[in-house]
C-alpha cells in the first residue's frame, strides 16, 4: 500500500501557455487491485467489518467494477471471504477472472433481481452473523470518512480540485475533507453517468462550510462507458506525452474536462489546480477494441 501518494506535477505546453499549475494526486498508485478511491472507500468499512466480526463481504457491482474487484482484493488480504453479486448474464472479462483469482464467489443475477439488493441480502443471507454488508461501490458514510482523509496529504496550496464521479460519494468525501481543513478551495465534481442529478443533491445536502464546489455535467461525452473517438485519442495523447495513463470510464473523462476548461480559459492565471487519479485502470482492458479502431 502505498500511502500517502504522490503529488506530482503535470507538465504540458497548454498548462504553460495559461499559466496554471496542475498537479495530480496519484492515488492509482496505492495498490494495483484496490484501486485509488476504492481503497479509501474500503477502509473504514473493513475497520467496522473485523470490529463486528464479520469476515464474509458480500457486495455489489456491475461486470467491470472496480469495487468488486477491490473488495475481491481486499477480503483475501485481511483474512476474510466474499461473494460478489454480478448484475446481469454471466460473462466473462478480465476483472471478473481477477476477482476469482483473489477467492471471490461470484453470483449473476438479473437486473430485476439485482436493483433489490438489500431484499436480496437479507434473503440469501437471512440468519447469518459472520456477513457484512457493502453497498454497490462501496457507498455510505464510512467512505465519505476514508475519501475525506485523502484532503489531509494534499500538502501544496491549491485552488481547484478535480474528481470523477460516480455515486458521488468520493466528491462528497473531498468536499468534507476540504470544509475540516477550512479550505477555501473548489472542488469540481465530473459525473461519468448522464443522468447525474443526485451528484449535485448529494452535495447540497452536506453541511456547508469553507469550500466551494460545482458540478461539471457535460463531460460524460454520451453517457456511463461510452467512449467516443475524441476521448480515446485524448487519453492516447494524454498517456504518450506525460506517462499518465487513464481509463476510458472515470478518470479520463476527469482530465478530460480539466483540460477543456483549462482551454476555456475557465481558471484565472496562476491558479493552482489538483486533480484525484481515482484508478481503475483495468477499465482499459474492456476498451481495447475501441482503442485499437481509432
Ligand atoms: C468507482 C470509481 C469512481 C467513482 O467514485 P464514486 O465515489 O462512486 O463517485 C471514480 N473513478 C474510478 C477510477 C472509480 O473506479
């Protein structure tokens, strides 16, 4: 594990020609298989889990999560066992071999079934006091505490800081973080999804303190995994002049984003602007046809 991460400085003749500093929190970089904010996400809820005793996880995910293949990771690190809940056909894919590998018993199950997941808990697991329960993604405040811990390493001044978001909650755990430290900052929140209202309720709802944030809607170029041409090459173009690799469903459309308002003009010059690299990076491998096409 490797914490905290770095911060590392993006060079790129844009940033130069605007006079903005950006910098990226490399939280890809604390562990290959628990990945950026799935770490963070996991953290105190396997804090909770041995506290409880309860040493079967047992979450949720779609065929290409990243946190089930964290928890996947997670549970054979600690000593515990998981099932994973699959939503839709049994497929197969690298995530999902990776998840088996790490001794995670995966179920399929239809959509129908799958959107019920707390009637589907209790069901199959009715009477048993060895099994913990995680929310799809890993959601709930335990990973609002762990996300907001991230904001205690940020150790440069900044102005902007950059997420990609899906549930919301490591936008929320950034925010929290940011309003403990009474940072004055903003947070910008990129929804990977198209419909993302909740993003931006979810935020409201926190309490309100130094920080400042906003939701960026119309980077989500189509809507949740779906990868357009202009944002392949971006990310091609992005991983060969900096190293800086990004996956196709979450972090790329972030810097994508960054980079567009940067283009924009949206920052004032000499502005400090950090954004989180959440990983995910076994994303790429259901893309690779994509990348190869472009
Ligand atoms: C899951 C994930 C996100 C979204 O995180 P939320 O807390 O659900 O908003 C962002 N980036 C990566 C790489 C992820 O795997």
């Amino acid at each position: 594990m490797l914490l905290p991460t770095p911060l590392q400085v993006l060079h790129d003749p844009l940033f130069t020609e605007k006079r903005v500093r950006v910098l990226v929190k490399r939280d890809d970089l604390i562990h290959p298989y628990i990945s950026g904010n799935k770490w963070r996400k996991l953290k105190y809820v396997l804090e909770h889990a041995q506290q409880e005793n309860h040493h079967h996880l047992v979450t949720f995910g779609g065929a290409w999560s990243n946190h089930l293949l964290a928890t996947a990771c997670a549970a054979a690190m600690n000593g515990m066992t998981a099932t994973g809940w699959v939503r839709g056909e049994p497929v197969h894919n690298l995530v999902l071999s990776l998840c088996t590998i790490f001794g995670m018993e995966l179920r399929f199950v239809p959509r129908e079934v799958y959107r019920e997941k707390r009637l589907l808990f209790d069901k199959e697991y009715d009477g048993r006091s060895d099994v913990h329960f995680i929310d799809e993604g890993g959601a709930g405040t335990d990973a609002i505490r762990g996300c907001a811990e991230m904001v205690t390493e940020l150790d440069e001044p900044f102005d902007h800081i950059f997420c990609a978001c899906g549930t919301g909650t490591t936008a929320a755990g950034i925010l929290t973080g940011m309003n403990e430290r009474q940072l004055t900052a903003t947070l910008h929140a990129v929804p990977v999804l198209k419909d993302q209202g909740f993003v931006e309720k979810d935020l409201a709802r926190l309490p309100s303190g130094t920080a400042h944030w906003t939701v960026h809607p119309d980077f989500h170029l189509g809507g949740y995994a779906k990868t357009p041409p202009e944002l392949l090459l971006f990310i091609r173009q992005l991983a060969s002049s900096t190293g800086i690799l990004t996956d196709p469903i979450y972090t790329g459309k972030a810097f994508f984003a960054l980079y567009n308002l940067v283009q924009a003009d949206y920052f004032a010059p000499g502005q400090t602007l950090v954004i989180v690299h959440t990983g995910g990076l076994t994303g790429i491998a259901g893309k690779t046809r994509e990348f190869d096409s472009i």
